[in-house]
C-alpha cells in the first residue's frame, strides 16, 4: 500500500501500477489469481513457483513498478507525498490453502464496493 494511505491508485496510476504488477510477475512466472487495485492498496493473489520467494517476488514488484510509477509521474515525488518513498515498508502475506475461496471472494468483493462507492460518488 502507498506510504501514508494517500488516495492516488486511480485512473492512470492505477492502470499503470496494474500493468506492472502483471508484467513483473509475469517474468518470474507467477501467476496472478486475483488482482485489485483499491486507491490506497492492493490486494494480490498469486501463484509462486517454488523458485521464487514471497520476499524476493514482491521486493521485485515494488521496486520496479515504483521505478516506473515515479518516473512516468514524477509529481508523486514532490510533497505531500513522500520523496522517493511510494510503498510502505511491510506487506502481510499468507497461503490459501482452505480458504482460498474465502480469500478470492474478499478481494472481488473489496474490489465490488469501491467500484460502488465510486458510482455513488458521481451521482451526488
């Protein structure tokens, strides 16, 4: 999620973030089951090869997706945002297994209501 929960996964940055996330994941052939970019986080279910660790994979994400992300958006640098700062540095990571299911029908459902919340939004 971005430093600070700023509302700025929308629109381009968020198409942009989205496209990184499936390019980057794709060249260590991962292989995303869920993907939802909320405005202030993402929430990603991904399938690993066993190669691959959850550190180095999504260490690899964030580095060179903000890479990007600043550089086609350079304004994001500046204040109030954060310097060279875009993600926060922790993440929380945990295996289906069981619930997977469960965990899939959070991320549409999360991915549902802003979708819903934004519509509200246009009509007020």
């Amino acid at each position: 999620m971005p430093n600070y929960r700023y509302l700025i996964l929308t629109g381009s940055v968020a198409y942009d973030v989205e496209q990184c996330i499936r390019v980057f994941s794709s060249q260590k052939r991962c292989e995303i089951q869920e993907l939802s970019i909320q405005v202030d986080h993402v929430h990603l279910i991904t399938m690993l090869p066993l190669k691959v660790s959850v550190s180095d994979y999504l260490g690899m994400v964030n580095d060179r997706t903000v890479i990007r992300v600043f550089k086609k958006f350079a304004n994001l640098k500046v204040r109030p945002y954060w310097g060279n700062h875009f993600w926060v540095r922790g993440y929380y990571v945990d295996t289906a297994g069981l619930d997977e299911e469960k965990i899939r029908q959070y991320v549409q459902y999360q991915q549902r209501r802003e979708r819903h919340e934004e519509q509200g939004k246009l009509f007020t």
